[in-house]
C-alpha cells in the first residue's frame, strides 16, 4: 500500500482544496479516495445517491482483470478518483489520467507524488475526437460520463441534435477501440449535461439501455459485464452484475421483450434522486482484439 511521503500534509491540503474548487464546469465532481483522507484527514464527499464514486471502483476494478504491467487510460479523470485508486491497488499498473483542466491534473499530480504512486503519468491533453489519433495503447480504458459532453466541452462542431450526436459516439467509440482492449463506459442521457436537451425520457430505462448497447456493437465493442446501481440490505449504494440473459441481449444490441422489462423493473431505478444512477456501467471489449 501506499503511504504519504511528504512530511508537509497541511500545506498540501490547501493546495489541493484550491485546486479541487476552481469553480470549473466540472469542479465538485469526485470525491476524495478513502486512503489519501485518512492519511491527510481531508475529503471532499459527493452524496452517494447522487454519484457513488466508490461503488463504481469497487464494481470496475474487480472485472478488470489485467496481468501485472497493465496500463490504463482515464479519460477525463477530472480531480482522479479513479486513477488514484487504481495506482494505490495495483502498483505494478501504469495508469495514464488524461485531463484537460490543467488545475484538476495538478491535483492528481501532487496527490500521486506525495503517495508515491509512480505508476501514475497526468497529461493535459485533449481527447476529442482528432486527439484519440494520438493515444497510446493501453490495456484497458476508463471512459466514465464524458461522451455526452461532446459539441459543449469539445468538439464543438458536433451538430446540436440527437442524431448527429449518436453518429459522433459511434465514431468515437469506434476510433477509441484501437487504443484499448477492454473498455470501462458510462454515458450521460443527455447532451452536453443539459437537460433540456435529452437524448431520450429520463425514466425510460429500456430505451436508455437499447441506445447504450447499440453504441457499443455498432462500434465494435463486445458487452462482457453489465452493472446497476441497486440499494443494498443497509441502503447504501452497490453496482452488481445483470443477470447474463440481459448481458446477452444488450451484447446483440435487442433490448427488449419480457425479461428486459422485468429486469428494470425489478431494479426499482426510481428510488435514486438523479439519473447519474439509472445509467448502465459497461465493462466491455474491442472485437477485433477479442481472445
């Protein structure tokens, strides 16, 4: 396990609460990781049921199954919740944050050096859709509620309309799978984060999970988990698997008839305040480099 390596923890913490509220778009996104608020008593805590940050690590980082000397891109790591965490688990892994807010990387940064987690490389840099031509290979990609901000936060000539959206995310993720053998994914259900611009009804979870999974095969991503959020015997949030018929469905993009329905209805989504919870959490990979 890691440990803090800098004797100056006071100092630090206010650097990184400046840095964690710059008053960006996407500033107060991510909680604090749990190791470096021990160590430094400092956390900056999203409500559960409105994010469940930790609950998406524990589901994505026990179906990551990558030898040791892996490496791992998070695209939009914003302040690197998930980078950090990772780092921190699995030393041998090199983990790449990709994020453009260069206050936010300057976080994950000094957070990686002062814990001395050396597996972790930020860059500022761009991830639309010209900038995928410059990734590297990696083993595996974290690409967690960043599409649907396409035309707003990057790539501002992507049309403002549904259709044209849809088409730019499957050339996305289809330039995106030459990068990476497997695919961590989340997307948003909305344009550019914007309500008023849906890409379909909030509580219409069959058509949120079609739409999802046609991306994903139109693309030429294999579905291999499917996670939702559910509210355990305690009424915390957990992420656990779809049974395989429905993985099965989503992996040949037909969602639909009685078990599908069932499903999602057995799942009670509506019990969440927000929609950030009704969105499926893809674990998937590319086809062309299947085993």
């Amino acid at each position: 396990m890691s440990t803090l390596t800098t004797a100056f923890a006071p100092a630090l913490v206010e650097r990184l609460r400046r840095l964690y509220h710059d008053q960006s778009k996407h500033s107060i996104y991510q909680s604090v990781p749990a190791f470096v608020a021990r160590a430094l008593g400092y956390q900056e805590e999203i409500h559960s049921l409105w994010r469940s940050d930790a609950p998406r690590y524990d589901y994505l980082a026990a179906r990551l199954d990558l030898p040791a000397g892996a490496s791992v891109a998070d695209i939009g790591a914003n302040t690197g919740f998930f980078t950090l965490n990772l780092a921190q688990a699995r030393p041998g892994w090199r983990i790449a944050a990709y994020e453009l807010n260069p206050r936010h990387a300057e976080f994950i940064r000094l957070t990686a050096e002062a814990f001395g987690l050396s597996g972790v490389e930020v860059r500022v840099q761009s991830c639309d859709l010209a900038g995928l031509e410059r990734l590297s290979g990696f083993d595996a990609v974290l690409l967690l509620n960043v599409v649907h901000h396409a035309g707003f936060d990057f790539d501002p000539t992507v049309p403002d309309d549904n259709v044209a959206f849809t088409d730019y995310a499957v050339a996305y993720l289809r330039r995106l799978r030459a990068h990476g053998r497997r695919l961590v994914f989340q997307i948003g259900s909305n344009r550019g984060g914007d309500k008023s611009r849906p890409l379909f009804p909030r509580d219409d979870d069959r058509t949120r999970l079609a739409w999802t999974a046609q991306l994903l095969h139109a693309a030429g991503w294999r579905i291999d988990h499917l996670g939702y959020a559910q509210l355990d015997e305690a009424g915390a949030v957990v992420f656990r698997d779809a049974p395989d018929e429905i993985v099965f469905a989503a992996r040949a993009a037909r969602v639909e008839g009685a078990a599908v329905d069932a499903f999602l209805r057995d799942l009670r989504l509506g019990r969440f305040p927000g929609e950030f919870h009704r969105r499926p959490l893809v674990v998937a990979t590319a086809l062309n480099q299947a085993s």
